[in-house]
C-alpha cells in the first residue's frame, strides 16, 4: 500500500498537483481503491516492460556498432581466427551463426567460435553475423551486425611471367630441372629464372653443368650465378660451367691421374705424412688452371664481341667427385656468394667446402671474370678437398636458395639448419612441397622446381640448387 501510495503521490506532484493537509484523509481512501491500486501495477508493469525493451534494443546496437578486429588474411593461405565472446563481452548471446561465407573459402565453427579455411579472393570480406541476445523471444527475427575482414592477394599473383625474347642473343630457357645418375648415387638439379626477371621479360642468368669425364670414374658438377647487373652475364655463367668440364675432358685421362690415384691410396691408408701435400699441390695446380682457363676463355669471348669483360661477370663453383674403394674423393673451387655443402651420413656434420665472397655491405661479391682474384693472396684458400668414406648430400646452390633459406653466411656451418634446409625440401614448409630423394623417384626433378617457387619477401633473384645424394 505504502508503495502505491508513493507512486501516486509522485505522479500527482508531477503534475503540479499537491495533496493539501486538509484532503489526506480522502487521498488514503483514495489510494486503498482497488480500481487505483490495480492501475499503478500495470502502469509500473509497462514501465518495467518499456525498460526492458530499451535495454535490450541498446543492448543489441551497441554489439552492432562495436568494433571487432579479426586478423588479416592472404588468398590460398590458411586463416584461422577466434571470434571470442567472452573477450568481447558477448556473454549473453545466446545464439549465433555467420551467412553467405561459402564463397569465400571460410568457415565457422559455432561451438569453438572459429573462423578457419582458405580464402579465395582478395579484398574487404563482409562477415554476416547473426545473433540473439538474452531477453529476445526464441522465435524473433535474428539481429546482423557486420565483421569486416581484409584479405590481401596472394603477393605471387602480384608479379607478371613474362617469357623472355627468344630472338635475343644468348637465349635460354626460363626453368630447367633435370635428374640422373652421379657415380653410384643420383643427382638433382633445378635453375628457375627469379621473379624480379620474370616480372619484366629478361633472361634466366643462373645456370649449371654436370657430366662423366671420360673413362676416369671422374664426375663434375659446375654452377654460376651471372651478375644481375652485368648485360650478358646469362652468357657468361652457361659459358662458365660448359668450359670447365671441357677443360677436365681433355686434361683428365686414366694415365694422367694415376699417381693421383696412388696418392690418395696412401693417404687413405695414413703411410705417407707428405701425401697430404701432395694432394694439396694436385688439387690446387690442376683446379687452378682450371679456373684460369674459363676467365681467359671468357676474356677472349669479351674481345671477339668487342666487349667489356664485365659484362659477362658471373660467380662460379664446381666440384670434383670419385668414388674408390676407401670412400669418395671432393675436389672443389669457388669464387661468388654460392656455398658447396657435404653432409655426412648421420647428418651430425657439415663441411662448407668453399668460403663466400661477401663483403661486409654488400657488393663484396667476386666473379670469376675478375683478374684481381687470381692475384690475391686468398687464391690458394678458394679450393677444397675431402676424402670421406660416404656422405648423404652434396649441394651446390646460388644465392637465390642461400639467402632465403640460410639468411647468413655463419648457419652455412651450423648443422641445424642444414636439418631445416632439408626438412624444408622434404615438405616442411608454407605450400607443403615435398622433395622425395629416392634413387626410383622419376618425377623428383619436377618435384624440386615446384618446391623452388617457394615465397620469400625480398628474395626474388634466380634460383638454382644442385644436389647429389
């Protein structure tokens, strides 16, 4: 009763209308009225009704009006983000769905409030949320309020494939890849013209050469990256790699090497303390004038097109390899930013078999159409040998694989992330490209340039990877 009698007093006042002492008696009769109590029930019943209402309708808008940050997404690569209601302070939505993302590519999980899948286009991906709050009738009309998401294109679709002139001087083919046997093992190798060249129509510079020598149970493997900045450096490095397997056809015969043969026996065997020597005075006269050979053979091509020599300037490296009885002999050269790297059998060690040409800010890299590199005191330090009873790989490769994969020239001596590297080529990576090094393996040099197609940001210069295994 006391309550009634508040509200009405209440209500009365607002309208300017005051109980005078002299009426009290007749507004306690009035308030006991039945018709009057029953009235201001329902009058504080609607009112409570009408708040009711508004707190739920603002309720509803502010959910639509909030602001809700999913992370970005890219075109083919999987997206997973967490639409979390209690960190948003959604507790009482007590139902919701998301519409029309089948195109999309996405998917939502209502139970664990995910949003998971693969987006298919780029740009600003209007999210249809639906959604009841707590106080909405089971059968209402859901609300929707909108999530924005922005998916950016896939960066490889960002560069052009443009096919280089055909018709140009020293034409080669953009992508190369090729398998075969290398003695008692096989070997893997691929050269992919970069993006940064495909996205304007000019030439695959990197390039590659391997072959028999004769009879001699002698094989070789070359590699050269020509230098982006020199004009015909497409030219220099094929041309690098076929002189110096030229130039071991003809010197390399069976009686040319056999006191070499001899040599190495007896090392092998620890019988002779000055075998070493003599081994290191073998591979270094003949690899040297090996080297020499191509940058005189290049110097002479520079003259008979009547130009600079520069403009052929590519780095090189090669590698020599035997199999005896006692193990594999490794005979290698290097001048450029390319590493050779021998893994043993258990992948516990690496041996880099050649130092790069770096340069503390860059532009420290050398080429093998560099006088100046034959001069230095360095020279006799740029060849490599290794007698070793097996190993698993053997890898060459130009800065286009290096700098991505191994950042710096100090992880080419860590063992770790030669595991990586491999693991890497075996599948573990972003667009799950597997490599598989089995010697019946047909497909597996197609395996290899898919796998080199692999993005990196910033890292868009040729790639080419060689390895025996």
């Amino acid at each position: 009763m006391e309550e009634t009698k508040q509200y009405i007093k209440a209500f009365l006042s607002q309208n300017k209308i005051e109980v005078q002492q002299s009426k009290l008696h007749l507004f306690d009769d009035f308030i006991k009225n039945e018709n009057n109590v029953n009235s201001v029930k329902i009058i504080q019943e609607n009112q409570q009704f009408i708040m009711a209402n508004w707190k739920l309708k603002t309720r509803i808008d502010d959910i639509i009006l909030q602001s809700v940050f999913l992370p970005n997404g890219t075109v083919k690569k999987e997206y997973e983000a967490k639409l979390d209601f209690i960190k948003l302070g959604w507790n009482d939505i007590v139902y919701s769905e998301i519409k029309d993302i089948e195109d999309s590519g996405l998917n939502f999980n209502n139970e664990e409030e995910l949003l998971f899948g693969n987006p298919l286009v780029s740009g600003d991906l209007k999210i249809k949320f639906l959604f009841r709050v707590e106080g909405e009738a089971d059968d209402s009309i859901l609300n929707e309020k909108i999530i924005n998401i922005i998916i950016n294109p896939d960066p490889k679709s960002l560069w052009k494939e443009i096919a280089s002139d055909k018709n140009a001087p020293f034409w080669k083919e953009d992508n190369i890849a090729t398998s075969d046997s290398f003695l008692d093992k096989n070997i893997v190798i691929a050269s992919k013209r970069g993006r940064s060249h495909a996205n304007v129509g000019s030439f695959r510079d990197d390039d590659f050469s391997f072959k028999k020598i004769n009879d001699t149970g002698w094989e070789i493997i070359a590699v050269s990256d020509g230098a982006g900045s020199a004009s015909l450096s497409r030219q220099g490095s094929k041309m690098a790699c076929e002189l110096v397997v030229t130039y071991f056809e003809e010197l390399f015969t069976n009686e040319y090497l056999k006191d070499f043969d001899d040599i190495l026996l007896v090392h092998h065997n620890k019988t002779d303390l000055e075998a070493g020597k003599k081994i290191s005075h073998f591979v270094y006269d003949n690899l040297s004038k090996a080297s020499w050979f191509v940058h005189k053979e290049l110097e002479k091509f520079a003259l008979k097109l009547e130009k600079p020599l520069k403009n052929l300037h590519a780095t090189f490296i090669f590698a020599l390899v035997k199999k005896y009885d006692f193990g594999y002999a490794i005979l290698t050269f290097g001048v450029g930013d390319c590493p050779i790297g021998l893994l043993n059998n258990d992948l516990t060690e690496i041996k880099l078999m050649n130092w790069l040409d770096v340069g503390e800010f860059g532009g420290g890299t050398r080429f093998i159409t560099m006088p100046e590199i034959f001069q230095s005191d360095k020279f006799s330090t740029r060849f490599g040998f290794k007698l070793v009873e097996d190993f698993s790989y053997l890898m060459l490769m130009t800065d286009g694989i290096y700098d991505p994969k191994f950042v710096v020239e100090a992880n080419l001596e860590k063992i770790d992330k030669w595991k990586e590297f491999l693991e890497d080529l075996q599948g573990k990576n972003e667009d799950k490209c597997a490599v598989e090094f089995n010697k019946d393996n047909e497909g597996i040099s197609t395996q290899l340039s898919t796998w080199m197609d692999f993005w990196n940001p910033g890292n868009h210069d040729d790639r080419t990877l060689a390895i025996i295994y």
